[in-house]
C-alpha cells in the first residue's frame, strides 16, 4: 500500500516536472522563432476553443431544463399565434369574396368540410346552412369557376352537388359574345368538361374562355370557366368542344353561394307566361 | 568511474553541439543522439531528475547550435519521461529492478537497438512537426522522419556503445 502510494506520489512529481519543464521549452520556442510563435499560437487558440467549447457545452447541459421550458412556452405562443392567423386567413378568404362584384346576387362565403372526386356522382358539404341564409336550388362558385349546385341544406351545413356529376349542367359561353351551350363534366378528369351541341357553322378556335353565361338563375354571368381544347364532329351535325375548367376539383377548399336575388320575380314571370 | 561517465557524456554532448551547428547533410536528415544519451544515463536517477538532466543537456544543444532555443528541450523531455516505460517494455522489468544500466554487451545489441530505435522516433515525432511549425506536408514531415530515425538510431547505435559501463560487459 505505501509501496503504491509512493510510486503515485513519484508519477505526479514525475508529471508536474515534465509539465513545468515543457512549459518553459514551448516559452523558449515562443521567443526563439517567430513562424513557431505564430505555430504555438495558433494551436494555443485551437485549444482554447476547444476548452471554451466544451465548457460551454457542459453549461448548457445544465441549463437543458430551463431551455425546454423556454421553448415549451415559445411553442404554446407560437402555436396559439399560428391558429389566429389561421383563422384571420380563413375569415380574409372567406371575405374576399364579398368584393367580387357578380351582379343582382348575394353571396355567402363558405368553406368545404366534405368533397368527394372519385365517384361518378360527387357531391360536397359546406360549412354553412339555413342559419347563415343559405337557400337550395343556389350556385357554388369560385372565382376560377363553377363548382355546383346546393341541393339540400340544413341548419349549419349544405349539400350540394358538383359539377363532377352527370345530374349537373352549367350554361356556358366560348368567348364574350360567342356560342352559349350546356356544359357538363367529362367523367374522367377533375378539372375537365365538354360542351356538346354546338352548331357546325360558328367557327371555334382552341384556347378560347369558357364563361358562364348567365343564362340560368342559378350562376352569375361571365364567371370564367376554362378554355376550350379538342373540337369533335358529332354525327354530322354538331359539334363537341372538350373544355379544361380553371377550377381544379383536387385543389378546392373555399367557395362562394350565389343566390340570384331576382329568381323569385324571374320564376313567377316564367310560370305567368306558361299560363 | 562516475567521473568518467561524466567527462564521457559531457564530450558527446559537444560532439553532438558540433554535429548540430557544423552537420548539414541535407533537409532531410538530422543527427541527434541525446535521446540515446538520455536512455544511458544511469538507472538509478529518479525520472524527475532524468527529465532536469535532459533538460539541461537539450537545452546546451539548443544554445550552443544556431537551432531554435526550446526545440531540443521539447522534444527529449517525452522521452525522458518514458524511458523507464520504454526499457520496462523492451527489456522487462527485470533490468529496472537490479538497477542495470543498458548496455549492449549485457542485454544485447537486438534490444539495445530497438529500445534506440523506440526513443529516437519518439524524439522524433515532437521534434520534426515542431520544427517544420506546420509549414510542411505530412509527406515531407514522414520522409524525414524515417530518414532521421534510420541515421541517428545507427549514430545512437555506437554512442550507446561508448557510454555503456564497462564492467557491464557479458562475458567478464
């Protein structure tokens, strides 16, 4: 035991005299020449960091605790500061569509709680019902085109069917004063249509826009829909333009209801006239 | 007898002074024998003592010669403090205990060159990337090495002969 003692005694004397004599040949050498100076210097700085680096490192696994209540209650903030620009957001889109000018029709902003695309007869659900004045029988629309026809509400929802539907027809116009024919979904794509029953005499040019025409009591006029693309001859007679809507049905989530404010006197002068 | 081991290792160490300031085959060679000095100084001196002695010695050499001050003294105090290590690993522990100085005609020439061999390439190895101050490439730095290792280990060779102790010698 004292045998051992002795020799760790003699080991630490041996390493404070090498260290002593060591010190004192760097400080020689520090002197004696000066690309060795810059030399020792640069490693003394390299030690330096990384002495400074390590105990920084051990302050801050010390502090670990203190930092994640830190960034707990920045998260909590942030968090909370991310779900009112949300909801600014959806308020700024929603009302966005207030100043759009369409006409004699009111229109209710309204998000998508429910869509489906991958049926033959998709339908979608809004967020807003009777409550917020929303009436069957009324358009849905972007300002990138028509999206279909609210067929049955409830207090705080509707339902409504797309222009992704057989049932669904929307009257439409190539170009600002050019042909006006029914146009439905082609029952393949999510952003495309076709208008059928289109006249061989008038002359159709690929590219040209597709807006609503106004015709029905249900749309606003001059919506733009999409831009027409493949012409085909149907039996000799007439013809059938394939039409790529703007509105892709993949990427849908806001929406307006357009209620046509005049369709009550409209239909009743209808119904006079039948008489 | 001390005394004569004195004068002998005062005279090498001039030698060694001369070789320093007069000796320069070419940048890739350098001539040292302390480290062989260091590794025949008498078995008995505590390591602490050792390193004051190789302090000394180096530091003469430094002085004397036109090298940097301090470069020697670096480079030799490491080996003096593992030259009792270096001769527990080459020799056995043996040798520590009957406190028998090296000497080539005892132990034998084989591990008397190779515990040269050992202290010169640790002197060495502080030595030569000290010197170069990172101003050179490793590639340079390792010929360099070798080749200093390879001339003074064969110069440490004959010192080491000449500062054995006589009555050491194998057959007597």
């Amino acid at each position: 035991m004292a045998v051992e003692r002795k020799r760790f005694g003699s080991g630490i004397l041996s390493a404070a005299v090498f260290v002593a004599l060591e010190i004192a040949a760097i400080i020689m050498l520090n002197h004696s020449s000066s690309l060795q100076n810059i030399w020792i210097n640069r490693a003394s700085h390299r030690v330096h960091a990384i002495i400074w680096s390590a105990g920084e490192n051990i302050r801050n696994y010390f502090t670990l605790d203190k930092q994640n209540k830190v960034l707990a209650a920045e998260n909590i903030e942030l968090s909370s500061m991310v779900r009112e620009f949300g909801q600014r957001d959806l308020s700024y889109r929603e009302n966005h569509f207030y100043d759009t000018k369409l006409g004699h029709f009111k229109m209710i902003p309204a998000t998508i709680v429910k869509a489906s695309r991958n049926t033959q007869h998709n339908y979608i659900i809004l967020n807003k019902g009777s409550e917020d004045g929303v009436k069957p029988q009324t358009g849905i629309v972007t300002t990138s085109g028509v999206i279909g026809v609210v067929n049955s509400v409830g207090k705080h929802f509707s339902y409504g069917i797309t222009l992704m539907n057989p049932r669904m027809s929307v009257s439409a116009r190539i170009g600002f004063t050019g042909m006006v024919a029914p146009l439905e979904w082609d029952g393949c794509n999510t952003d495309g249509a076709i208008m059928r029953g289109l006249p061989l005499h008038q002359q159709i040019n690929p590219g040209d826009t597709v807006w609503t025409s106004g015709f029905s009591s249900v749309f606003p006029a001059d919506i733009p829909i999409g831009v027409t693309g493949r012409i085909r001859q149907v039996d000799g007679s007439t013809n059938e333009v394939s039409v790529k809507l703007f509105q892709d049905f993949s990427a849908l989530r806001y929406v307006i209801i357009t209620e046509n404010l005049d369709r009550v006197e409209i239909s009743e002068l209808e119904k006079e006239a039948e008489k | 007898m001390r005394q004569r081991y004195i004068f002998t290792y005062l005279i090498l160490l001039a030698i060694q002074i001369i070789l320093g300031d007069l000796l320069n085959l070419s940048q890739y060679v350098i001539v040292c024998f302390l480290p062989v000095m260091v590794l025949s100084l008498p078995i008995t001196l505590s390591t602490p003592r050792l390193m004051i002695i190789a302090f000394a010695s180096a530091l003469a050499v430094d002085f004397f010669t036109n090298g940097m001050l301090g470069l020697n003294v670096c480079a030799l105090l490491p080996v003096a403090l593992a030259r009792n290590r270096l001769i527990r690993l080459v020799f056995g522990s043996e040798l520590l205990s009957r406190q028998e100085d090296i000497s080539i005609h005892k132990q034998g020439g084989g591990k008397v060159l190779l515990s040269i061999l050992l202290a010169t390439t640790l002197f060495f190895a502080v030595f030569i990337p000290v010197d170069c101050a990172g101003t050179r490439t490793l590639s340079f730095m390792a010929v360099r090495m070798l080749v200093s290792v390879a001339v003074s280990s064969a110069v440490s060779y004959y010192v080491a002969g000449v500062l054995a102790p006589r009555e050491a010698d194998r057959w007597n």
